[in-house]
C-alpha cells in the first residue's frame, strides 16, 4: 500500500487509531518483557554469587575446625 504523503501515513486509510494502539501495546509488551529478563536475571546472578560465596566459607569454617 502506498501513501500519498506522511498524513496519509499517519491515518492508515482511517484505522490510525487501531493500528498504532496496537503498535504500542506490542512494542511495550515486548520492552517490559526484557526489562523484567534483565532484572530477574540480575537478581538470579546475585542470589547464585551470595550462595556460591556462602558455601565457600562454610566449606573453610568445616576445614578449620
């Protein structure tokens, strides 16, 4: 489909509001989809480095005694 000028484009033949809602529904979906990736992975990583950190000095503690 070709348009005659941006407007045109903008309007998408008098479903603008359908087809540009639906855009930032996807989109935003998609952005709060990798923002709480990013997160939960953070959060996973800092829990496996305190557990890891956690067992290193129970092992020593044991060795010591």
């Amino acid at each position: 489909m070709q348009f005659e000028s941006l407007t045109d484009f903008f309007a998408m033949g008098g479903y603008a509001f359908y087809v540009w809602i639906s855009f930032f529904v996807t989109f935003g979906s998609m952005a709060i989809i990798a923002i709480q990736s990013y997160v939960k992975q953070k959060t996973l990583l800092s829990t496996t480095l305190k557990e890891q950190e956690r067992r290193a000095r129970v092992k020593r503690a044991q060795q010591s005694v």
